[in-house]
C-alpha cells in the first residue's frame, strides 16, 4: 500500500491568536445579524494586537471574506473541524459569543478541552441556558419569573402542567429559534406536543412553563466587565409574549412603558449580569403582566438585535463588547453618545411567497428569515399607529 502523503497549506505563526466562531449557513433563527458581530468583533481583535482567526463556512457572509480576517478557516461550524484547527494553531482563546447559538453550544466541549474561552466563563454561560440552573438563580436574586418544570416523558409532562398551570409553553432545551415550541392549553395538545418533540429530538429534556397570556414583552441588550453596567438599548415588542421575538416587531427605545417597568428591567439585567460575571454581551427577556416585570430568558451573548442597537443608535458596541470580553478596555474607558432622533423599529421579514405551504400564523417558533430596520420620527407616523392597531389581532386571539 503506497504512503499517503498530507499536506496543510495553513501554516501557523507565532503571533498571538483568538479565534472566532460563527454562525454556519444562514437559516431561520440565525442569519446575518451575526455575521455584523463577527465582523466587528474580528477588527477589535486586530485593533488589540491580536492575530484574528476566523472560522465559518457561509460564502454569503463578509467574515469569510477572505481579506477580513488574518486568517480564514472556512470549515463547518462542527467541533470536529474546529478541534484540528485548534491543536494547529494553539490559540490565546476562542470567542463563542459572537455566533449565535451555534457557536455558544461549542462551549461545553472548548471547556472540557481546557481552552480559554474568551469573556464569560462556560459555567456562567451554562446557567444562563440551563433553565433549572437559572429559574434557581432568579429565585436567589428574588427576581420573578414564570412557574416551571422540566420532563422527559408524557407522563412526567403532565404531572408539571398541573403544577404549574395552563397555558404551558412547551419547548425541548438547547434549541435555534424556538424550534418545535408550542403554546399548549390542555392535556390532550400537551401529550400531542410532547410526543412530537420525543420523536423528532430524541431524548431532549423538555421544558414546560407557565405561559403568562395577553401580557407586554420587552427585552435589554447589555454589557458587562466585571465592575460597570451599560444598556445598550431597551426594546419593546408590538406583538404581546408568545409571538416568538424574531418574529415581533421591537421599538427602540421603549414608548409604552412605564418609568418604573424600565427601571425595573434594568435592575434586574444587572442583577442577573453581576451573578453571571458576564464578561461581554447579554441578551434578557422580559413579560410585562399587570405591571409586574418577569424574566423570561438570559442569553449570554450577542443577540440578533445587538447590531440594530448598534446602527439606531450609531455606536460600535460590538467592537467595544469584543475588547471588553478580551480585558484590553473597561466600559469607563469609552464615550456612549446615542444618536438617534425619534424611534428605530426592527421589522421582521417573512419568504411566506418562496413557501407557500408554510402556516403564516405566528407563534413561539420562528419564522422570519431576516429583518430590516425603519426610522420613524414619532408615534404619530401613519405606518406605526396600523403596526400598533393590528396587534388587537393577536390580543384578541
């Protein structure tokens, strides 16, 4: 048998590397939104004496152009790929936060690895996620949250909703874009959803929550570093809670808020941003029911609304989150002039025409494949006071 002869074209330096993980192909949960953070993050890195390394396999993103970055891999978003690049190049550490959930469900295996993961720790990250984890953190900080349970069989499903009472909202954990969640109101829809979720992703835990009806959602995008506390942008939803928020149309700043709701929200994402040590970004998700503020979700890392802040308000937050995540800069270190006179809205765009058997009813699961950004002067603009009437519609229902 003839000796097989390899050859690898990448030849590493002796610079010092972090690497950055993207968000793989586009779809709907994950689009470009995150190719904006990759690409920002990606001239932090270089702008703090860093050799940036990329790593996706998106030809239609610019993180992979080729003069973007140091240094291109352009490789499936799989750890199997990304193990190899590691033992080559031997990286300073590896950021996970930029890339959406693709990319953050790689932490696990960089942390059983021993590889720095850059800005917050894979534990901290791990509670955010864990819904356990975090409805036992939230009960700490004395932050309310709706009532929940997790199951993996009907039976134990059951036994949860009467717990918690209908409506449940019913979702397997560690998914993209709301992915087979359903808004069940009795026991005969709860068995149909969980056995579709027990077939479809096997031996996923499941997670049922009480589904707080007819209520407000808003959500903060933040950074920490250890010491200070900046919102970026406090967001709120037209669509009422159970529209899934890539779905929802999202006004910034807020306008139908009170002072208190907000200052409440904002309380609250700095409790959660101190007893996770975020290190960078976090996304929080609220309800808004009789005016009592709940904590629906915490994702530790950039959301797909982090670049519509960022462009509405014209401030480089993803270039200044990366040199926090890296220690190069503390949030004291930078100026937060925002920009923006009257209100930005980010508009979900729906390809119902490129799939027209897709049901176009709204829900818990994702269905935009992108969005697009409207400035309005006031709340007196024609096209927001139909926006705002149309969402009766779903009140309604």
């Amino acid at each position: 048998m003839a000796n097989t002869v390899v050859h690898n074209e990448s030849i590493p330096s002796s610079r010092k590397k972090v690497i950055v993980l993207g968000s793989g192909p586009n779809r709907i949960g994950q689009g470009i939104e995150f190719d904006y953070c990759c690409v920002h993050g990606l001239l932090a890195i270089k702008e703090c004496g860093y050799e940036a390394i990329m790593v996706n396999c998106n030809p239609e993103t610019v993180s992979t152009d080729f003069d973007m970055a140091d240094k291109l891999y352009f490789e499936p978003v799989y750890w199997e790929h990304l193990w190899e690049i590691i033992e080559l190049e031997q990286p300073y550490g590896v950021i996970v936060q930029l890339g959406g959930q693709t990319a953050l469900k790689l932490a696990k295996r960089l942390h059983e690895k021993g590889i720095r993961i850059i800005g917050t720790s894979f534990d901290n990250m791990d509670i955010a996620e864990d819904r356990g984890r975090f409805s036992d953190l939230l009960k700490e900080l004395d932050i309310p949250y709706p009532r929940y349970g997790t199951a993996f069989t009907t039976d134990e499903a059951m036994e949860v909703a009467k717990e918690v009472g209908y409506p449940v909202l019913v979702r397997p954990s560690y998914v993209l874009g709301g992915q087979r969640m359903r808004i069940v109101i009795n026991d005969d829809e709860l068995e149909k959803a969980v056995l579709s979720l027990l077939k479809h992703i096997p031996g996923n835990k499941i997670l049922i929550d009480h589904f707080l009806d007819r209520c407000q959602e808003a959500e903060i995008d933040a950074i920490y570093d250890g010491e200070e506390f900046h919102v970026m942008g406090v967001m709120e939803h037209i669509e009422p809670a159970g529209i899934h928020s890539g779905d929802s149309h999202a006004v910034l700043p807020e306008f139908n808020l009170t002072p208190l709701v907000v200052a409440t929200m904002e309380e609250y994402a700095k409790r959660i941003a101190k007893a996770l040590d975020i290190r960078g970004l976090i996304n929080i998700q609220f309800a808004i029911k009789d005016g009592k503020v709940y904590v629906i979700e915490a994702n530790p890392r950039a959301s797909r609304t982090t670049p519509f802040i960022a462009k509405a308000y014209q401030i480089p937050y993803l270039n200044i989150a990366t040199k926090v995540m890296l220690g190069a800069n503390k949030l004291s270190d930078f100026t937060f002039e925002k920009k923006l006179t009257g209100y930005a809205v980010k508009e979900p765009v729906f390809s119902f025409n490129k799939f027209p058997n897709v049901n176009k009813e709204l829900g818990p699961e994702m269905k935009s494949t992108g969005e697009a950004i409207r400035f309005i002067k006031d709340l007196r603009d024609p096209w927001f006071r139909q926006l705002y009437k149309d969402r009766s519609m779903y009140l309604s229902k």
